[in-house]
C-alpha cells in the first residue's frame, strides 16, 4: 500500500473503498453503531488503523494538551459521583481533558485488530491514558494499551488478581470488618449480610471481612443470612424484606455498599420495624446519600474523591514514564457511626 506524504490524509472514501463497503457502513464503524456485522467492523477498523486515518469532525481535531478517557457503565449512582468529582477536580488542575465513555462494544472486547484500532484512535486525538471505573478490561483492550503505550489505571476493579493493570481501590476487607465488629460490640449475634455481585472482587472482600469478625467473636455465620446480588437500591429492598420475615428474623445488617442500606431501610420501613431500636444497619461507600436518609446511615467510609484524585495522578504520571510503586494501590477506610446502629434489644 502507497504511503501518503503528509499532505495526503486520509479520508472516510479511501476507508470505505479499501475495505470494500459503502461510506455509510464505514461511517457507521466510526460512530460505533451496533448495526453492523461483526466482520465487517472488523475489517473497517483494521483499515482505518493500516491507513492511519484520523476523524476530522471539530470534536476530534480541536487542539489540547493532553487528554483522559474515563470508562464506566453507570452514572446514576451516587458512589460513581463522588468518584467522578474526584477525577474531574484532579483533570481539571492537571489541565487534561476529560472524556466519559461507555465501555467499548463487543468487537473492541474481543478482537485485537478492533481494540488497537480503538486505542490508536483515542491516541491520535490527543488521549494520553485511560481510567477505568469498576469494569473489567478486555484483555484485547489491556494488550493494545500496552502496545502503543497507553497507559491504564482501574478503581474498584472487578479482578485484583490482574497483574498488566494499575488498580486503585481501598481497604474494603478491613471495613467489612470494622462495621460488623462494630454491630459486635452493640451486643448484636444475629448479623446479616447482603452484597453485591458474587463476581466482583471488592464485594467479596467485604464480605470475607464479615465473616472474619463473626469468626473472630465466636459466632458461625448462618447461611440463611446471607445474600448476593447487585449494588443496588431494589437489591436491598427484596432480599432485606425476605430477611425480615423470617421467623428468627436478624438484628443487624450489613450492606455492601450504600444503596442495599437504603434498600434494607425501605424494607424496614415497610414491614414496620423500626430502626435502631429493633434492627441496626451498616453502609458502605459513605456516599453523600448517608446524610439524607431516616435515621442517618452508619456507614464504612471509602475516601471516593481520594481515589478518582489518586487514579489521575496515576495515570499521568504513567504516561510521563513513571511507574508506581505498586501495581495495587489501596487507601485506607474508617466507620462513620451515625444514627442507623443501636444496641440490640434485650429480649
């Protein structure tokens, strides 16, 4: 293939005609549209990136320094919030750009030809490093950044086993603990515990800090108290009801994160328990929600603005060459007992 001089760049048409589609399917490719074989995204995007060729939309061409891409695949919670402002406060003082994005569809998940081309795109417009928030990168993704040197750092990552990343986190095994040895203290024994996806490593690090300090006091956890799910609101409503409702129902419990808290006291709420006098409940994340809720949510703080700070500073000092120190770095966590937990009832 001819090479072009630098006044010859390369447009969509020449795109379209090398890989033998219309200009509409090449454009398509190129805005990630999802109505378009896999093969032929493929084959587009393997072109593109042989070409060199560059977009040349204002949103692509405008001039910077340098720029961040953050990838997450919900905004609606407050956890992702706080973190987010943690990253754009730390982007904005390095002067980098910010720019969310979704994780990239399935043919950048799955093809090293797709992923390069994706990375080498975010590279070419001026991205100097990624930063991902509890998703797993794909390993096309993690051997394509590493390729054309684009580094990658990952807070709250779904695996802590994966070596090739930075990963920014906190000490969620101790603050499982800590909120549990907490409701140990009130005098509470018949402590639950509802968390998030089995699959996600800071949930089961959670829970293991749980199950420690049962241990550790004597009590064999029940599995009749335990629940998996989702981080989520509804997650918290439904199992926190079937909880409730058992004939030796708990006195405690603890929720993985924040939103399974406000679920667990809807539930309460709901079925007329009243809380703290008849059951306690633990947060954590302690996001800006633990305020607002009735009674205020004792919750296990994770410092979520220090970490989005940490992952910027990260990951430009990585792009400037500077490795850290360790490949998983994590920041302490601390209890905020607030108005949720109470001594258990004497029967």
């Amino acid at each position: 293939m001819r090479r072009r001089g630098r006044s010859e760049r390369a447009t969509l048409a020449d795109v379209a005609r090398l890989a033998g589609v219309s200009p509409t399917t090449a454009s398509k490719v190129l805005n990630g549209r999802s109505d378009v074989a896999a093969n032929t995204r493929e084959r587009v995007l393997a072109v593109m990136a042989e070409i060199g060729y560059k977009p040349t939309t204002a949103r692509h061409e405008r001039t910077r320094d340098r720029a961040l891409v953050t990838m997450l695949d919900f905004v609606e919670s407050r956890y992702a919030g706080t973190v987010l402002q943690g990253i754009l406060v730390a982007a904005t003082s390095a002067r980098a750009e910010l720019i969310l994005h979704l994780p990239p569809g399935e043919a950048v998940s799955t093809s090293r030809t797709a992923a390069r081309a994706w990375i080498a795109e975010q590279k070419a417009s001026g991205v100097v490093g990624v930063i991902t928030l509890a998703v797993a990168v794909p390993d096309p993704v993690l051997f394509a950044a590493e390729d054309l040197g684009v580094p990658i750092v990952t807070i709250d990552p779904i695996d802590t086993t994966e070596s090739r990343i930075v990963s920014i986190g906190s000490t969620n095994w101790a603050g499982g603990r800590s909120a549990t040895e907490h409701l140990i203290e009130l005098g509470h024994r018949r402590i639950a515990w509802i968390g998030g996806p089995l699959g996600s490593a800071p949930s089961v690090e959670r829970f293991h800090g749980y199950q420690a300090a049962l241990t550790s006091a004597g009590i064999t956890p029940d599995p009749a108290l335990i629940r998996n799910e989702a981080f989520s609101v509804d997650a918290g409503l439904r199992h926190g009801r079937e909880l409730l409702e058992l004939d030796e129902r708990p006195t405690a419990i603890v929720a993985g994160n924040d939103e399974i808290a406000v679920g667990v006291l809807a539930a309460a709420k709901e079925l007329h328990i009243t809380v703290p006098d008849e059951l306690s409940v633990t947060g954590f994340d302690d996001t800006p929600q633990t305020q607002w809720t009735t009674p205020r949510l004792t919750s296990v703080r994770q410092p979520l603005v220090g970490m989005g700070r940490m992952a910027v500073e990260t990951v430009l000092s990585m792009a400037d060459g500077v490795q850290p120190a360790s490949r998983h770095l994590q920041l302490a966590t601390t209890l905020s007992v607030r108005d949720s937990t109470g001594p258990v009832r004497s029967s």
